[in-house]
C-alpha cells in the first residue's frame, strides 16, 4: 500500500550544545503560546466558511496523504437460469450496493463506468430487491482503471458462477483501425471457441486462421486490431461467426457488427452467453462500445 511520507527535523536533533535550562523554558513557553494563537485563528477561520468550503479546503490539505482506492467497472449478467433467480440481480461489493436490478443479458451503466472500490473486494450477486444470496467472488481490481466485469455460470450453485473481471483498454485505436475483444461467457458453448470477425458481404467458407483462437470458458481475449471496413449492409460492416476450436463450421451464432466510421477508429467488447434457461449458445451477443 502506498503511503505519503512526511519528513520532520525532530527536537534536539542537530542542534548544537545544549541551552541552559531557564532558556529552554523560555523557548518552550514563547512555542507553546505561538501554537495557541494559530490553533485559535483556524478555529474561527473554519467557523466563517461555508461546510462545503471548509470541507474543499480540508480535501487540499489532506490530498497529498491520500491514495487512490477505487475504479471504474460495468457489471454485464449472464447468469442464464433466471428460474433460480426472478428476473433479475443486485451487485454489492463489500456488502454495499453499487448496480441494481440487472436482468439477463443487461448491463449497467447504459454508457460509461461506475466508480467501485479498488483492490480485494467481496462481489455478491442478490435477487434483486431480497437479501438472498445467489452467488460470492472475491476479486481484485486495479485502482483507476476500467473493467467489464460480467457474471456467469448456473445460479443452482454457486460453485458453478464465475465472475470475469477484464481490463478495458484506454488508448485510443489509430484511425482507419477498429478493435474487438471478445468475452467467453457461455457455460454451454464449447469450452474453446474460434472467433471469426469479417467484412460484412465477404464471400466463401472461413478459412484459418481465426481472429480469435481457443477462447477458453470463462475468459475474455486480448483487443484484435482490423482494418476498417467502410462496405456497410444495413448499418453494419463486420460479420461475427463463432466455431469450436479447429473447425470452420459455425455453431449456431452468426451476427453483424457495427464499428468505426471513415474518419475515426473504434473499440468494442462482445460477449457470448447462453440462452435463458437454456443450456445453449445465445445467438444473440452483448456488444459494448469502448469507443466511439
């Protein structure tokens, strides 16, 4: 843990013969009574200011001793059985309520981050509403970063949840360039999947290789750099294919992205799941936009 230092020359040290006694008494009282007069004017000048002054003020004063402790995260469920469940779920971190009522395949916030604790932290799952306990992951996060953090698994026990917790990229993708990232949140799915992302209209069978390969339940991937695609087909310029790891049939999920414009990259997160309620690959991904 980091710590602010603060160096002080202690009494006696470094200076010099010592003083006779009355003068010592002399130099003690003459401190004390300066010390009294500059605790009396504080007093009353944190008396004239306004609470939220005074509170901006001591926030200065004490800024330098702090450390940061905490982060940036979205909370994406795919927890599919929503029949152990209701209909949804309430996140707390240590105890404390930080995303309420997400349903399957939601996310929240809509757009952007919520600040949460850094560091190791106890996440439990809630229905939504209740105190009862549907899962508990003890993670840790990174102060000052950005996570998609997204929860997994079969809620009839908790052994079987899993909490991804990935670090979202901050830099800003060249332009004429798109990134994709791709999070395996599908318990049903082959436990190793190939990614296959391209040009909306492309012709043929996939070939090898992938543009993820082996993704492994439950994982995320690193960001995959493509060139923009500016060939459009109803709003979306990529095709996404999921295959088992090796082969080049898709496996129920065919779907079109969207990403970038001529003139600006851009950055997306997709993630695969399940069906609700059923042990199945959702031909329907969650995609997130990092960036534009």
């Amino acid at each position: 843990m980091s710590q602010c230092n603060i160096q002080r020359k202690g009494p006696g040290l470094d200076r010099g013969p010592a003083a006779p006694a009355h003068k010592l008494l002399k130099s003690s009282l003459l401190a004390a009574k300066r010390s009294f007069w500059r605790t009396l004017r504080m007093s009353r000048w944190s008396k004239t200011l306004p609470p939220a002054l005074a509170l901006a003020a001591l926030c200065i004063v004490t800024a330098s001793c702090n450390t940061s402790n905490t982060t940036q995260a979205r909370f994406v469920n795919a927890l599919q059985d929503t029949v152990q469940y209701g209909t949804a779920l309430d996140i707390n971190f240590n105890g404390n309520k930080y995303f309420s009522d997400i349903g399957f395949q939601e996310y929240l916030p809509a757009t952007g981050y919520t600040t949460v604790p850094a560091g190791g932290s106890t996440v439990a799952a809630l229905e939504t509403g209740t105190s009862t306990q549907i899962s508990s992951n003890n993670i840790f996060l990174n102060p000052g970063s950005r996570y998609t953090m997204v929860l997994t698994g079969f809620a009839t026990n908790d052994a079987d949840v899993a909490l991804i917790s990935a670090l979202d990229t901050t830099t800003t993708p060249s332009t004429g360039k798109v990134e994709f990232r791709v999070i395996h949140a599908s318990p049903s799915a082959p436990s190793g999947l190939d990614v296959y992302i391209v040009p909306i209209g492309s012709s043929g069978s996939l070939a090898p290789p992938a543009t993820i390969t082996n993704l492994a339940y439950p994982s995320a991937s690193k960001y995959v750099t493509l060139d923009y695609n500016s060939n459009r087909a109803n709003g979306a310029n990529y095709t996404i294919f999921v295959t088992a790891t090796g082969t080049t049939s898709p496996i129920l999920l065919t779907q079109s992205l969207s990403a970038g414009t001529l003139g600006m990259g851009a950055i997306r997160t997709v993630i695969l799941t399940d069906q609700q309620n059923i042990d199945q690959l959702n031909p329907l991904v969650i995609v997130l936009n990092d960036f534009n």
